[in-house]
C-alpha cells in the first residue's frame, strides 16, 4: 500500500499540547480527514480529549482545514479523502474581543 507524508499544523492553546507547530505523518493513501485524527491521537495522547469525543467523533468547536477550507463545509466534511499534496491545519476556538 502506497504511504503519504502529510504536514499537519497546530495552532494556538493545540502547539504546546504537541510541542511544535507541524507534525508529520505518514500516511495510507485514501485515508479521510477523521482517520488522520484518530490515528494522530495514538501517538499524542494528550491531544485526544482536545480533538475527539467519546464516540471518535471530531469536536465541533474544534477546526479542522484542508487546503485552507473548513472540512465542516466540504461535500464529505470529516470523511474527505486527504491526497498527499493537502495541507492540514487544526485550530482551537479562538475567542477575544
């Protein structure tokens, strides 16, 4: 099975929980957005209460962007297949005034 190597960035309170600002994963190819996660959180355990419910489900206060779109708004939101030139990046709510 062909593999990927995908960047995924981390921004805001998720940096530090990681401790850099890109992670790089390889990846299967034909891999959807909401099994990236699940595998990241394998290895960053931490990040799992940050990123996924009880149910494995993404949260949705959390963002998640695939080549700068929200995959909320993509026809297969979180199921989108990532290809190996996508660039990923996940966002915390971000509140200020």
């Amino acid at each position: 099975m062909e593999e990927t190597i995908m960047k995924v960035n981390f921004y805001a309170t998720l940096r530090p929980i990681v401790g850099k600002k890109t992670v790089e994963l390889s990846l299967p190819s034909g891999m959807t957005a909401i099994q990236l996660v699940r595998m990241f959180v394998k290895d960053y355990p931490a990040m799992r209460r940050e990123l996924l419910d009880e149910n494995e489900q993404f949260l949705p206060h959390m963002k998640f962007f695939i080549n700068g779109r929200q995959a909320e708004y993509l026809p297969d939101k979180m199921e989108t297949v990532l290809g190996s030139d996508d660039k990923v990046d996940i966002f915390p709510p971000v509140g200020g005034g």
